[in-house]
C-alpha cells in the first residue's frame, strides 16, 4: 500500500536512506532515537518533503511528483495542528468540504468519529478548550474523516503526560484496527511501537538496522545497540558472557526470565535495590559483571544480600556488534 523505493532525503550532514514497504491494512512503527530519519520518511511519504533520490508508492502508484492533496494520506502531527478558529465539529468536517462531500455525507461521517472517539459532548468547542487527549483524538478523527488509504501518525502521543499516554495508546490501537486503515507510526518509545504496531522497522542514523514483528525483533535483536535501545539491561561483552559460564564468541543478551535468584552455581550481591510498587528491580553484581533482575516486591532480596543465582543458556541470544 505504501513503499520508499530507494529514498534519499539529505539534510548537512545528515542522509537518511530508506526501502521498505507497508502492506495494506498494517500498522507499521518506525521506531529510533531521535534525529534518526523517521519524521522525514513520513515526510516524504506524505508529500510535505521531496526525496533527493528514490520514489514514493502508494497503492502502486508513483506519487513521488504528487502534491500532498493528491496523495490520499491522513497526517497526524505531534502537535496536532488543529485550526483555532473552528470548532472541534468544524475542524473534523474540513477536510470533507474541502473534497466537496454531500452535506448528509459529511454530517454522517463526522458523526460517527465524534462517537468513535468519545467526543460528542466537546462537538462545539474551540481546541483551546480541550485538553491535551482530547486535542490528539480531534486531530486523528480529523485524518481518519476522508476515509485515507495511509494514516501516517508522527509521535502523536508525545506530547502529553505518561498516564495519558498509556491509555490513549490502547484507544489508539483500537481505531487503528476498527478503521482498518493502512497506518505508519512514528516513535522513539518501544512501548507504544510494541503495543500499536504488528511490525517494527528501527532507524538509527538515517539507516534501518532490523524490521520484524515486536516480539521477534524484541527477543533477536541485531546488534548491542539494536538491544540496548529495545531496553534490554543485561547486554554482555564476550568476556563477561565467559566470565558466566555462557559459551560463544560474540555479545549476548540475557532475555526476560534468563536470570534467577535463589539457587545456582554463582554466587552474588545486591549492589542496589529499586522498589517500583509491587515490583521491584535489582542491580547485582556476580563474576565483576554487573547485572538486572526485575520481578515481585515480596521476598526480594535486601540491598547487600548476598544470593546465588543461575542464568538460563536458552534463555540468552548472541547478537552483532
């Protein structure tokens, strides 16, 4: 439904490089740090950027020419871009009169996302009226209205506070899926990448360095820096790896449940003690290699106990440099 076909966008020092294609009625999160190159691949996609080489396809057309309007995409900004002046009704129906849709057509369709998204009551405010969740689900209802055939979302959920965040991304998934809407979600956060999107593509430095489904990318990760920035803590060089028993020549990821206290031939010290509610996080240390365990508040160890703990060789994967 979408594809950058060899797309160069150059900025002074600065190249992003980018093919890859979104299949029809997916939801793709291209996730990386920022400056990474992923605001200006949505860019391109849209029609708002010009590629220096490359070309852009929507449903199998070339659009690389194509001013934005005549592209058939829906574009959330992180900033929602909302028009001040019109209500939250208005700013809705815009792009639908702009098209020259049926009055009844428009009232319809407006109607329906104003429900969908739980806005009914705040139909004839103004955005200033509204709070930051209401402002970012106006400005999705907004570019799902036409009815497009991508929605492309840039950090829509970045603006606003984490527990807002969190509910809002599931309600967000939800859309996505009952539009069936060919979607491309821009985030540097793995979470909101993991819980929307059934595929990831990871930038850095205008490159992609691995794409996959969230939890095959997440439990194989390239290279070091693809796992670190997924948010793996126990990323061992290959000495330390050794140091622990592990065998194989490269650096090695301890996964989720690799780690476990309470019996095994190493022996270790709780060098800190991070209590997070009913879980707690615990930074040890065993063989001088530095490691993290994450898991239930009741029985955890002190700060400075010593334990033993074993590690689960299936439970590791080796991975790049």
């Amino acid at each position: 439904m979408l594809a950058w076909r060899n797309v160069v966008v150059r900025y002074p020092g600065f190249e992003l490089t980018l093919d890859l294609e979104v299949a029809r009625g997916e939801t793709l999160a291209l996730l990386g740090p920022s400056g990474s190159g992923k605001s200006s691949a949505l860019r391109v996609a849209a029609g708002l950027e010009r590629p220096s080489a490359g070309r852009v396809f929507l449903g199998g057309r070339d659009v690389t020419d194509l001013p934005p309007e005549r592209r058939g995409v829906g574009f959330v900004f992180q900033d929602y871009a909302l028009f001040p002046h019109l209500t939250v009704e208005k700013n809705v129906a815009f792009g639908l009169e702009e098209r020259g849709w049926e009055r009844a057509r428009i009232r319809r369709r407006v109607g329906e996302l104003l429900e969908q998204m739980g806005l009914e009551a705040h139909a004839h405010k103004k955005p200033e009226q509204l709070s930051g969740g209401e402002r970012q689900r106006v400005a999705l209802a907004r570019a799902l209205a036409p009815e497009p055939g991508v929605l492309l979302l840039d950090e829509p959920l970045g603006a606003l506070d984490l527990r807002l965040r969190e509910r809002l991304l599931l309600e967000l998934r939800r859309v996505l899926a009952g539009e069936e809407v060919t979607a491309v979600f821009v985030t540097h956060d793995q979470t909101e990448a993991f819980v929307t999107a059934e595929r990831v593509a990871i930038v850095k430095n205008g490159r992609l360095v691995q794409q996959g489904a969230p939890e095959a990318v997440f439990e194989r990760p390239a290279d070091v820096w693809t796992a670190r920035f997924l948010g793996h803590k126990n990323v061992l060089a290959p000495e330390e790896a050794a140091a622990l028993g592990l065998t194989g020549g490269g650096p090695r990821v301890l996964l989720p449940g690799a780690l476990r206290l309470g019996a095994g031939p190493l022996e270790g010290r709780v060098v800190e003690r991070l209590f997070y509610g009913p879980r707690v996080g615990l930074w040890l240390e065993a063989r001088g290699v530095r490691l993290y365990w994450e898991g239930s508040a009741a029985g955890a160890p002190a700060e400075g106990a010593a334990l033993r703990l074993a590690i689960d060789p299936g439970r590791t994967v080796e991975v790049g440099q």
